[in-house]
C-alpha cells in the first residue's frame, strides 16, 4: 500500500487516491490502475515514488494529510478517478496547505478533466488539472519540476490551470495511440488487494467506440486527439498476466476497460487471438470483462470460457426501447435479451448495468422495465449483488445528456452532483419508496 521500489527514501512524487463512499450494492475497493501506470513511467525516468490508497489502508483524509505532510514529498498527483473521491481530494488539498505544504498539488481523473473550470474555482489547495490520460502529460511535467521549472508556468500541453480570467486549458489533452509502449503498472497496491480476495485488475484496451449520451467515458477520451478506443496487442496482454502469474500467485483478474472486446472484426479476431493465446498457457486464472450486448457472441464467448471467461458485465442499461433511445446507446431490447440468454446458456455470470431511472421515464416506461428484470431474473438477483436496478442516471460533466438538461433547463445542483426532477410525480416517488426499501435491504442483508 506505502512503497517506493524498495528505497528507504523520501519520494520525489506522492500518488494519491483518496477515501471513497461506497454504493448500496456490493463493491470491491479494486486496484488503482491508474496511479500504477503513473508510478510505472514516472520510475522509468528515475523519479521517486510513493503510491497511496487511502480506502486500502484503512486511513481517513486527515490521518492521509497528517501522513504527507509528515512525509513532505516534493509533489503531490491526486487521483480522483470517481466523482465521490473529489470532495475528500479538495479537502486533503486544503489540510496538506493549513499543515504549511508548498510543494505542487495536480489533480487528474474523469471530473476534474471534464470540469476543470469548476473544479480548479473550488479546489484553492491544487494547482493544476492533468486534463485526460495522465501518463505523458504528467510525466513532461514531472521532469519539468525536477529541472527547476515552476509546474505552475510551464507549458505542458494536456495542463488546464489558473488564469488571470479563471483558468483556461492550455492545448486539448493527448491519447495514448500505441497502449503497447506503456511500461507494465507496478503493482505497489496489489498485495493489499489480493490480501482483501479482491482480483487483480488489468487493463487490456482504452476507451469506448459507442457513443452513450451520459456516458463520462466518451466524454474523457474526446479530450484527446486519435482513436478513442485503443487495444493492446494478445501477446502484451498475456505477458502481464504471466507476470501476475509468477510474481504474486494471481488467480482472478478483472479486466477493467471500458469496452474489453473493442469495435467490430478486429475487435472480434483481437479476442480470439487472445484466447488462442492463453490456451497455450499451464495457468488456471479466471477474468471478467466488460461488454456490449451485440459483442456476446455465442461461439466467441464460448471460446473465452474455455480460457478463463467466467463474469461479463453487460451494459443493459434499459428493457425500454425509449430509454436506450435516449441514452443513444445504439442498442434494441431484442439485443440486450439475446446478449442475456447467450450468457445463461454458456453458464458465465452476467452482471447487468442497468438505468431504471432517467429524466424521461414514465411510469408505463417502470412498469415495462420491472417486467423485463423480472422476465430475466435480474430482479431476484438485485439485493446483495454487485448490482444497483434502482439506479438512477447520474449527469457527468461534458457529456451530451448534461447539454440537453441544461439547454431544457433542467439541470440542478453542481458538477459533483447534478440532479433533475422527473416529469411524472408518480415516477418520483416511486424512486423515492425504492430507495428507501433498497437501504433497508442492504442494512438487513448485512446484520
């Protein structure tokens, strides 16, 4: 959880990820991926690092800033990945500054990317924005730092930070085209990962092709210039998960892309050469991925169990052509059935994300919905599962769902929490009583 490659040396760079709320359903702390990769590129350039995770540890945001501040690392790279970690990333920012720190605080992760005007008015403690993906961008900056520059005045592009008129984005943020020249992530959280029987998480691909209206990802990757989708080649894949393999005893991996089987044919032929792949290997290691309806095909899926393919979480979203409509997910519910039944009949356990709730349900659009979980048995599996049904769409900074509500109006509360008021009463308080009884049911599920 705490390491820097064996050194008994203060770092030159504190990565962050700080405490994080959990959901009602079931939820795995995970292993931050992230800030490996940026451990990763940043030693390979001879920096100094320390990785910290404070939901890991164990630790709350003071005894963090208590931590680092007795520590005094030269910079401090906050990932606040998930909008739920913002809030304890500002306040950590503003008790490692009451403590007397005046190192360089950055920011980076999906809300701080997406909304860095908003965010850098009220983050005061942090100094800059790595806008989009991290490795390149905070690496240049890094190495200008360490060189004697001012992070804060150095032209990096891919940096949005204070202005005389707010703060503006230097240059648009970069994408990583060739994922393959990444250096494997160091894997400082792992052990303390593995240790909670969580698996070990992986990277295969980056990005998403689709085009989902409320979808953050889409948004992120657009910040960039190239492919917003990117997949690793077979042979880089299933050279890390041997080295999973032989140096910690790896057994469970979740493939953590956004989009794991990646767009059409070559998607297709890219996963079948990984399965061809790991075939010829002596291990015994189960994954999950992540996928599309129209991605589960019977014989490709068929091929990734006989190596390993036991969970997919499956992005539903809706039983109501409307809603997927609206969603822009490119989807029909003959789709989202089939993808279902495929999956049962191979015996792989389907995790389903699902919507029930949007700014444009109707309570004919409820009703349709409960039957279509309970037609497919997703509702008796909800309570306890890794699954939320009574979700409600959450709004995210930059996407075009966000546009639409502010262009109608309908937008309230902040860039951490934007919410929208139902166009049917009947549909409000329907969320309102369900939320209540899923509450309920996860506290007594837990006694």
């Amino acid at each position: 959880m705490v390491s820097d490659g064996g050194l008994p040396l203060l770092p030159d760079v504190a990565l962050v990820v700080p405490p994080r709320r959990r959901r009602l359903s079931r939820e795995d702390a995970g292993e931050a991926l992230g800030v490996e990769y940026l451990a990763a590129v940043l030693r390979q350039r001879g920096h100094r690092v320390r990785v910290y995770d404070a939901t890991l540890l164990g630790w709350d945001t003071a005894r963090l800033a208590r931590h680092l501040l007795g520590e005094q690392p030269g910079l401090v790279g906050l990932s606040l990945v998930l909008p739920r970690m913002v809030r304890e990333g500002i306040r950590l920012a503003v008790l490692l500054r009451r403590g007397g720190y005046r190192g360089p605080v950055v920011a980076g992760g999906y809300t701080p990317s997406l909304a860095y005007r908003e965010f850098l008015g009220e983050a005061t403690g942090v100094d800059m924005v790595v806008v989009g993906e991290g490795e390149a961008t905070f690496a240049e900056l890094v190495d200008r730092w360490r060189d004697g520059a001012d992070p804060a005045a150095v032209d990096v592009p891919g940096v949005a930070r204070r202005g005389g008129d707010g703060c503006a984005e230097l240059t648009p943020g970069r994408l990583l085209v060739d994922v393959d020249a990444l250096p494997f992530p160091d894997r400082d959280l792992l052990p303390a990962v593995l240790a909670r029987g969580e698996p070990a998480a992986v990277y295969s691909s980056r990005g998403c092709w689709a085009r989902c209206s409320f979808c953050a990802i889409a948004a992120f990757y657009g910040l960039g210039r190239g492919p917003r989708w990117r997949g690793r080649s077979p042979q880089n894949v299933v050279e890390e998960l041997g080295r999973l393999v032989r140096d910690y005893g790896v057994r469970q991996v979740n493939f953590v892309d956004d989009n794991w089987v990646g767009p059409g044919e070559k998607g297709r032929d890219r996963a079948l050469a990984f399965a061809d792949l790991m075939e010829k290997q002596a291990w015994q290691v189960e994954f999950m991925v992540s996928a599309r309806p129209e991605d589960v095909e019977v014989e490709l899926f068929r091929r990734l169990k006989q190596v390993g393919l036991r969970r997919v979480f499956l992005g539903v979203e809706s039983g109501v052509q409307a809603a997927l409509d609206r969603m822009g997910k490119g989807i029909t519910v003959a789709d989202n059935l089939r993808a279902l039944r495929v999956l049962e009949e191979l015996g792989l356990e389907a995790i389903p994300g699902f919507i029930l709730f949007d700014h444009g349900t109707t309570l004919a659009e409820l009703e349709e919905n409960l039957a279509f979980l309970a037609r497919t048995g997703i509702l008796s599996r909800a309570f306890n599962s890794r699954m939320d049904v009574l979700n409600r769409l959450e709004v995210y900074p930059g996407t075009p769902v966000e546009e639409e509500l502010r262009a109608r109006g309908l937008l309230r509360g902040d860039y951490l929490d934007y919410r929208y008021p139902f166009a049917d009463w009947r549909v409000d308080l329907a969320y309102r009583v369900g939320r209540l009884a899923y509450s309920l049911g996860g506290l007594l599920g837990r006694r």
